[in-house]
C-alpha cells in the first residue's frame, strides 16, 4: 500500500504554521510517506501571504511553501503535489486538481460565492473533499455542510481532538455516499498524529488522487494504531 498526506501546511503559506514546505518534506520522508499534498490556507483563510500585492505576485507568495516542499521532495524521494484549503466563514474545503496557472487566470476567484467555487474546481475536472466538517472551535461559529459540491469527506483528523468530531463526519459521509478521506492537518514539526489515505497505486500526479477521491477507489484510510 502506498501512503498519502491530504492536508498540511507550510509557514510560507499559511500564518497558523511553523514548518516551512522544506521541514514538512524531510518530517514526512522520515515517517515513511510516499506521497504529501500542500494544503495551505488560501486567500479567505489563514493566509500568511500579503493580500495588499498584485493578484500575480499574491499566487506567486502563496505557492512557495508547496514549491519549496516540491524541491526538497525532489532531493530525497518524496513525492510533493498542490492542493488549498479554501475557507467559507470557518467552514474549510479541500480542493485538489488546480494549480498555480489556474488560480492566476481566475483572478475573481475570492470574490465569487462557495458554490461558484466549487463549479469551478469541478468543471476545471478538480475534486472537494470537506475538511473536518463537524469540528467544533472558537473560529467556528457554526456547521455548514455541502453535500452537493463535495466529492468527499475528511472523517478521520488529526487535528481532530474529540472523536465524536471525527465519528459525526463519518457518519455525514455514509448518509450523502461521499469518499472517505484523513489526513494530518499538520502545521508543525513533531509529534505522533499523522494521518492519511492509503492507495494499491502511488499517487504520482494530483489526477490520481481526483481521480481516487471521485471514484471511491481508496483502499483505507492510515491511522496510527493508538488512534484507532
């Protein structure tokens, strides 16, 4: 089986972060991944990015974190793919299958509604998988669910410390047939609660893991077994 990373952060993307996209290559090299996917938080969430610069030059900011993962990764054997974490009043979506060419030919992107959002992902052939969807916290001020503009639900993370969260979600994704997914929402170095997705294939190239995240073709979900 081969183990993905869905949901994590660089210091260079997102201002909640201390590992820069570099750390975050070696710390998960080091715990045996295969594969990472750079989920920092975009424009409307926690970005650490100037939002005053040119729509070009904000992109440009934003896509370093993964950039610099990506050189790492290159360097010592980890795959490093691109996703965001786009953020809708406290409500978070992970959206996969965009890349930094697409987010500069939509410059009205951070105007349009989440549902426009979420078209557009989809009809550029990306996926949204719903981060967290029944995490409870002081940033939270209440619970939004998308069924109809999700291809799938993150119902195991780490991030997660009360598992009636994580067991909320996974029932929401049984009730609407959405895949499941988990990942780390790692910010930082260290620590034991690492989280992912296991696939029979690498998820050499971001298509992949559209592609598994739509058709449901993910073999399980990796848990390590004190978090069961």
């Amino acid at each position: 089986m081969f183990r993905t990373e869905t949901h994590l952060h660089t210091s260079e993307g997102s201002a909640c972060a201390s590992a820069s996209g570099a750390e975050q290559a070696e710390q998960y090299k080091a715990l045996g991944y295969d594969t990472i996917i750079i989920t920092d938080h975009f424009y409307n969430g926690n970005t650490a990015v100037d939002r005053s610069l040119p729509w070009d030059k904000w992109v440009d900011g934003y896509c370093r974190g993964y950039e610099n993962a990506r050189k790492r990764g290159e360097e010592i054997g980890i795959n490093v793919l691109f996703g965001i974490e786009y953020g809708w009043n406290g409500t978070d979506l992970l959206a996969y299958g965009i890349d930094k060419q697409w987010l500069k030919s939509e410059p009205d992107i951070i105007r349009v509604s989440v549902y426009e959002f979420c078209d557009r992902v989809h009809r550029h052939g990306g996926a949204i998988v719903q981060a967290h969807p029944f995490r409870e916290a002081d940033y939270i001020r209440d619970i939004k669910l998308l069924p109809e503009y999700t291809d799938g639900a993150e119902v195991r993370n780490a991030g997660n410390h009360e598992r009636i969260f994580d067991e909320r979600a996974l029932w929401y994704a049984d009730q609407f047939g959405l895949t499941h997914t988990a990942g780390s929402d790692c910010h930082h170095l260290g620590g034991n609660r690492f989280f992912g997705v296991l696939t029979e294939n690498k998820i050499a190239d971001i298509s992949d893991y559209v592609n598994a995240v739509k058709s449901g073709n993910i073999a399980g979900l990796y848990i390590p077994p004190e978090y069961i």
